[in-house]
C-alpha cells in the first residue's frame, strides 16, 4: 500500500491524537483514555525509519506515553490501521497481538481505578514494571493523594496529606505493611487521644487511612479486612451535632442586627474601626446567605453563579449542584431556593453585578486552582466563626456558631415548624436519592411553595398574620370545641 508524502506526514504530526490509531479504550469512569499508536515524538523525516508503538494515556489533560516493545515504520503502521479499518484479514494475528498489549494496559488503568488510586505516574511505574513489593504504606499513600491533585479533589487531596503527616508523627516513618492489624490501629487511636484529639477529628482520620488500607488490600500487601481491624475504633462515630443550631427567634435577632450594619457601646461609640466592622457585617450575611439560602455549605456559596436559571426566572431564584456529592450522585445535588426579599438584600449589599456566568460573591475568582480554591474556602470558615464569636458576644448570644450550624438551623427550623414536608427540606439540602429518569423532566417546587415554606426560617409563624394564624387552628377544632370556645368568648364580652 502506497501513501503520499502529504499522507504520511501529515499523519505523523497527528498520529499522538488518534488520528493513525489502531485501537483505543475509555476507562469504567470515563475520565482515562487510551491510545494505541506511533510514538512520533522523536521521529525524523525518514520514511524507513522504525518508531516504536505506544500505548498513550490520556488524563485531566495531560498525557503518558508507555512503549510496548513494538516497532514500525510508518508505512508498515498506516498500513495495519487501514486493515484495521476495513476489517480485512490480512495481519489480523498481528494486530491481536497489539491489541492485547493495549487491553492490558486498560485492565491496570481500571485496578487502579477501582482502588482510588490511578495517576498518571502510577500507571507508568506499573507499566515499566516496578512491582508492588518496593511500595510502602507511604508511597501508596501519596500515589493516591496525586490521583486526588488531577482529578481536581483537592479538599480530599489536602485532607489526606494532614492524615498522612498526622500518621507519620504518631507512628514513625518505618510502618511495615506487617505491623498494620487491629490492634496496631487501637494503639493510633490511644495516642491521637493522648494528644487530645477530638473525637470527629480522629473519626475522620480514621476513615481516611480506612480507604488507604484497603487500597492496600486489594493489592494483597496487607491481610485481613478492614471491618475487623477497625471495629470499636471510633471510625464510623462522630459526636452528635443536634445542638449546633439557632432557633428561629434567635436567627431574626441576628438579621435585625445585620440589616441595621451598627455596632455601638451603650454611648454610640462604634465597637470596630470600619474596615473590622465590614468584615464582621460581611461574613455575618454569608452566615445568613447560608441559611437563608436552603442550608448551602459555605464552598457552595462562594461558587454560586448567576446561571441561565436565575435569568430564565428573572432573578427569583438560584441554582446550584452541591460540590460534596455531584461525584456520587449528581441527579440527587441539584439545589434550588427562591431568592427572597432578605437575601437580595445580602446580594445587594456584597454580592457581584448580575451577569451570565458570574459569580454572585466577588470573594473566589472562576479562575483559580483547586488547591487555591479549597485554601479560600478554609480562610473565610475562619473567618466566619472568628466573626460570629464576636457578633455572639455583642448581642449576647451564649453559643459561638460556625458556618455549619447554618445548614444546621435550615433543617432544624423548618422542621420545627410543624408546617413544611419533611421531602421540601431534604430536596432543599440535595439529599434527595431518587435517580429515576422522570424527575429529570419535573420542575423545582412552585415559587410561591418556596417562599411559603421558607417564610418559617425567621418567622415561627411563617409570616401569617395573627387572626391568620387563629384562623388556622380554629380549623382543627371539632364542631363541638369551636361551639365551647365561642360561649365562652361570648362570656367574657359582656
């Protein structure tokens, strides 16, 4: 088979892209692609000359060539992908024996997939045959933590370094993939607790390095299974948080004293020099945001963006899909909530221009990395609970809230009430679990449903009006209780 100049050439600028391609495979999660072709990258204009056949890895834009120990010239190589296309016999044993080489490298792409473990580096360092008897407790760590880094988790990413410095200080730097067992794991336990630990703290380490040793498991470096090792440590408790929540009345104390924006002594002397005082105020209304807003997390709402739903509603309501599970279950973190009068006045105040794509708080810019975005997500936490400390202590609060008791009054609140379903607070805060193909065509609840049931977010009455509410719980007496009633009402008028 004869090919133009212009035909190998070209295919030669182009075979790393697929285009001279023999096969390709897309990984279990759809995200890793493979490629089997010429490596091209350091050929010359020579017609003749041999190029090596690679299998190249595709991820998170960024690519690895891994060499299977075959070479062609190119027009040995166009000549087996026109086969190939064509379906033809000719060198089919050939091209078997090439494509075997490349699925193998596809079954290693999805172990380590399977593991949570897949890298870019990984990948190669298997491939060039580094066995898994040179790895250490450590090393399988941080492949897993660079896996996070691309694949752009880097809340995960970043919690699994402080674990992994946390067990290196505890533990030393010579843990053999023999000394981890049960009772290994209970003495990590002691000794966070010696250090005084909380007992969150150490539940979250704990499911941490959980996911580290079954990764370890699975590559049968370590014995044993981890619901035995990990029994009665803790590692599936955290502290219940029930009574990290303000009520309603004490929500409306804290938006009054936002809406005023003063903060004076009993003698009108201003508590904070102006630049504190716009912090303070500031974070209060994203505490308020936060409620207001259905529950959002604090990363939620620094993302929020004036999306083609607030335009098609004409601003009355936002969109957004919760960051913490649009991996697991992206049909389930949809979140929408009416833009009330309270929170246009929050926007209002801080919040950015509306304007297609923008984000609704000028606080994290779109453009910035994962890593630096998780770092801003952490300074304004501390921002808020170092505020609201102070804001507690001027209105004479004696709980110190923090960011997540605002997700925690939303739900508390509302179901307090007495009024709102209990499946309008759980779709409000994305936990629902459906995932059936017709909910994707159902609509938000109505707007006016919306800003009914969160009008009892600072009002017990839900805004009603008090004959309104007489109204209503004179609806739920019996004809002879209401018939009582009126005597004796009639009584005490004369």
């Amino acid at each position: 088979m004869n090919f133009t100049k212009e035909e190998k050439l070209g295919t030669r600028k182009y075979s790393s892209r697929g285009i001279s391609s023999l096969a390709k495979f897309t990984s279990t999660n759809g995200s890793v692609y493979g490629t089997l072709a010429l490596d091209t990258r350091r050929g010359s204009d020579d017609d003749m000359q041999e190029l090596p056949v690679a299998v190249r890895v595709a991820y998170n834009g960024k690519s690895v060539y891994l060499r299977i120990g075959k070479k062609y010239t190119m027009e040995e190589w166009l000549e087996l992908c026109e086969c190939e296309k064509q379906g033809r016999n000719k060198k089919s044993a050939e091209r078997k024996e090439l494509k075997a080489l490349m699925q193998k490298v596809e079954s290693q792409v999805n172990q380590l997939i399977a593991e949570g473990s897949f890298s870019l580096r990984r990948i190669q360092e298997i491939h060039q045959g580094k066995p898994d008897n040179d790895s250490t407790i450590y090393s399988i760590w941080d492949s897993i933590i660079a896996s996070k880094q691309e694949s752009e988790k880097a809340g995960t990413a970043r919690c699994n370094k402080d674990v992994r410095r946390r067990f290196e200080r505890d533990m030393g730097s010579k843990v053999e993939f023999a000394d981890i067992n049960k009772s290994f794991i209970d003495k990590w336990v002691k000794k966070m607790k010696e250090n005084g630990l909380s007992l969150t703290t150490i539940g979250i380490t704990l499911r941490t390095f959980r996911a580290i040793v079954n990764a370890c498991i699975d590559r049968k470096l370590i014995k044993g299974n981890t619901k035995d090792m990990f029994k009665d440590t803790g590692y599936n408790k955290s502290c219940s948080r029930k009574y990290e929540f303000l009520d309603v009345p004490t929500m409306r104390v804290l938006y009054g004293f936002w809406e005023r924006g003063e903060a004076k002594d009993e003698k009108g002397k201003e508590l904070f020099f102006p630049k504190e005082k716009n912090a303070i105020f500031r974070d209060l209304g994203l505490f308020l945001f936060m409620y207001l807003g259905d529950g959002q997390n604090l990363a939620d709402t620094l993302r929020l963006t004036y999306d083609e739903w607030y335009f098609a509603t004409h601003g009355k309501q936002l969109r957004f899909l919760r960051h913490k599970t649009q991996d697991r279950n992206e049909s389930a973190s949809e979140v929408i909530f009416p833009v009330t009068a309270e929170l246009k006045k929050i926007i209002d105040r801080y919040g950015n221009k509306p304007e297609p794509d923008a984000r609704v708080f000028p606080i994290m810019d779109k453009m910035i990395t994962a890593d630096k975005e998780v770092w801003v997500i952490q300074r304004y936490n501390r921002y808020i609970r170092e505020h609201m400390a102070k804001v507690s202590e001027i209105i004479g609060l004696e709980q110190s809230p923090t960011s997540t008791w605002a997700r925690h009054s939303f739900a508390t609140n509302l179901n307090n009430s007495g009024k709102v379903p209990y499946k309008y607070i759980s779709d409000s805060m994305g936990h629902s679990g459906s995932g059936d193909v017709t909910s994707n065509y159902i609509g938000a609840y109505p707007l006016d449903k919306m800003l009914e049931y969160n009008a009892y977010l600072l009002d017990e009455n839900g805004g009603k009006k008090g004959n309104d509410d007489l109204l209503e719980r004179l609806k739920g007496l019996s004809e002879e209780d209401r018939k009582k009633l009126l005597e004796a009402l009639s009584k005490s008028m004369k």
